[in-house]
C-alpha cells in the first residue's frame, strides 16, 4: 500500500474529483474508490489528508489527480463574483483530472446526449468486448479499447455496446488515429483555437466534445464546455452579460447552435480567464448538488 501525504494549504477531495461528472469509469465500494487508467487497474482512498492507494506508483496518482495544480491560486483568480465564490466554498478541493486523451475523446463522443448512468454502461460494454480482461484485487476490469482494436470492430459490433448512432462515428476517429492520420502530440502545445480545430476535423466530434477532451485531458484549463447544465447557470447567474433577447433565444432552445455555443463558451473563457475549465467544473457540481438537494427536499 503507498501514502501521499498532502500538504494542507493544497486541498483535494478525492470523492467529489470522481463524482463530479469528468470521468464515467470509477466506482465507489465501501471506502475505496476503484478505476482503471490505460493498462493499470488500482483503487485509492482518502482519510483526511493521507490519500492510500495499490497498483500504482506516487508519481502516476499526483499526475492523474493534477496534485500539482496551485488550487489556492487558481480558485482566487476565478472568484470573480458571489456566485462562483459559493461554488468554491461548496465544492473545494475538486480537481480536473489529466485522463487519458484516447479514452477521454471516445468517452465523451459516446457521451453526446445521454445520462451519465447510460454513458457509464455503453462505455463498460465497450470496453468488455473489445478491451482486454485484468483482475486485481479480485476484480475484474476491461482496459479501454485501442484505436486499432476498435478501427476493426464491425458496426454492428459497436451498436451492440449501446452507441446507436455514434457506433460509425467511434469507428471512423478510430480508423483515424489507427493509420496514424491523427494524433494528440502537439494539441497541449498550440494555441487554443488550433487545438481545438484539430479535434472538430475528427467524426462526432462538435464543439462540446472538443472542449471536454481539452479540459479533461490535455490540461487545457481554459476550455469552457457548455451543457444543458452550464448553459442554465449562465441564464440564471451571468444573463447580464448578455443582450436580453439573446438570452430569452437561448432559454427557450432545447439545444444551441454552433454560434449560440461559441457565445457561451468565449463569455466563460473571457470571465473567468486562463482556468475557465475549473470555474466550469465548480458551477456545474454546485448547480447538479443544489438540484439534487431541492429534489429531495
């Protein structure tokens, strides 16, 4: 079993960091948190400051958890109003994990209008059928499937797993990234808008999904994804940044167009600033918690 240590002046919350919505394949039984990050299964837990973890080595858990991150100065420079400063308060020690690129894109292609429960299951058979079986602590895990493995996979194969529509979408990036057309060196490097343009050029991939694969797992924070969630925060929180007809046109869609999101996502970025990413995240865990909290009530 290895121990880090944390420093109280860097807080992290392990339950809220894999709860929050980032990542679809951990789960939670008794008090250890268990998942699997490219070939490596393993579990963790937190007792106050002592975070204990099995199967992989300090060094993996400070750089997947961004332990290396300056919280402190990052949530003071997205304080900029009451609202976010609650969401801090509400939610601290949340911290944008740095997932694997690979997995990370066809997570959230396969994410693209369903529930987390849903995306969780589809990502599950996915990886049982075309990833490979490992057990440790006498569990069984499937490794993400590889772009070759899945560039191989019938349609059929992949509707089989749930995808529906986007089995062709998960098989054409696959085929992408298999001949060696594409691949995720440099997107850390270039500025922004080419990264992000880069990603669009990919099958199923819009703008919502290519903000997620920057935030969640090229670290670049200043990516704004805009959800139903997020876009409700901004109507009920931010709407007098905005011309009230805009906002009255965005309030009554079921979803935006490429414009509308790019509005949205550039007013975030403008904000909040180069960590926008973390600000998003804190939002959209405070609103999801408010809600569930005033459903059950």
């Amino acid at each position: 079993m290895e121990k880090i240590v944390l420093t109280p002046n860097q807080p992290f919350d392990l339950d809220l960091t894999l709860s929050c919505g980032q990542a679809f394949r951990w789960e939670k039984i008794g008090e250890w948190w268990y998942g699997i990050v490219a070939d490596n299964p393993f579990k963790m837990r937190q007792n106050g400051n002592t975070l204990e973890f099995e199967n992989v080595s300090p060094d993996f858990v400070e750089k997947y958890f961004g332990l290396t991150d300056d919280l402190p100065s990052i949530l003071k420079q997205i304080a900029k109003d009451k609202h976010i400063a609650e969401a801090i308060k509400a939610v601290r020690g949340l911290r944008i994990l740095r997932q694997d690129p690979w997995e990370c894109l066809i997570s959230y292609i396969c994410a693209t209008y369903k529930n987390i429960p849903a995306i969780k299951q589809m990502l599950f058979k996915l990886s049982k059928k075309f990833g490979e079986k490992t057990v440790f602590d006498n569990r069984v895990f499937y490794t993400f499937p590889t772009p070759q493995k899945l560039a191989k996979a019938s349609l059929t194969g992949l509707v089989g797993c749930g995808l529906g529509y986007r089995a062709k979408y998960v098989a054409e990036t696959a085929k992408r990234f298999a001949s060696g057309e594409f691949n995720f060196e440099g997107l850390k490097a270039s500025p922004f808008e080419k990264a992000r343009e880069a990603l669009l050029a990919l099958p199923g991939v819009g703008l919502k999904v290519a903000d997620c694969v920057l935030l969640f797992s090229l670290e670049r924070f200043e990516a704004f994804p805009v959800d139903v969630w997020v876009r409700r925060i901004i109507i009920k929180y931010y709407a007098n940044h905005f011309e009230d007809k805009f906002m009255e046109k965005v309030s009554s869609k079921k979803s935006l167009t490429k414009a509308e999101y790019e509005r949205l996502s550039l007013f975030g970025r403008s904000y909040f600033g180069r960590y926008a990413g973390y600000a998003q995240e804190y939002l959209f865990h405070f609103e999801r918690t408010m809600d569930e909290k005033h459903s059950l009530n």
